[in-house]
C-alpha cells in the first residue's frame, strides 16, 4: 500500500458512552490516549493493539494500512 491510499481520518467509537467522533489520526506517534468529548473517559488500546485508533476505529492507525505493522513497534 502507498501513502496515498493511507486514510488519515478514522471515527472513533466510544465503549463507554458509544459517542463518535472524527478524528485526524497522526502519522508519527501512537496515540495511546484519547479523551472522550461526550463523557470524558480515557480511552486506551486494547490489549495487543497499539494504539487507540486500532482499538476503537473504523479505520486502523497508519503503519497499520500500510505495512500492517503497528505504531510502536
């Protein structure tokens, strides 16, 4: 896969509350945490996953799409 066919933007779900929000994923970091704006809950990836994208997206973190490898390694 190219980095043009890497998508950016992903909405994440939340497992609290169920609140979507889009999001514009980073493509140099994981991103461990993310802040629930409806109920405020801390979001953290499931075990085996490595980001917060991967857990609770629709799309999966980009070194996901393009390699299949995870952010951290």
């Amino acid at each position: 896969m190219t980095d043009e066919t890497v998508e950016l933007r992903s909405t994440l779900t939340c497992p609290e509350c169920g609140a979507r929000s889009t999001e514009t994923m980073p493509t140099d970091a994981c991103q461990y945490f993310y802040d629930c704006p409806a109920c405020s809950a801390v979001l953290k990836p499931k075990a085996g996953d490595c980001c917060v994208f991967c857990s609770y997206a629709d799309v999966p973190c980009p070194p996901v799409q393009a390699d299949g490898k995870g952010c951290c390694g």
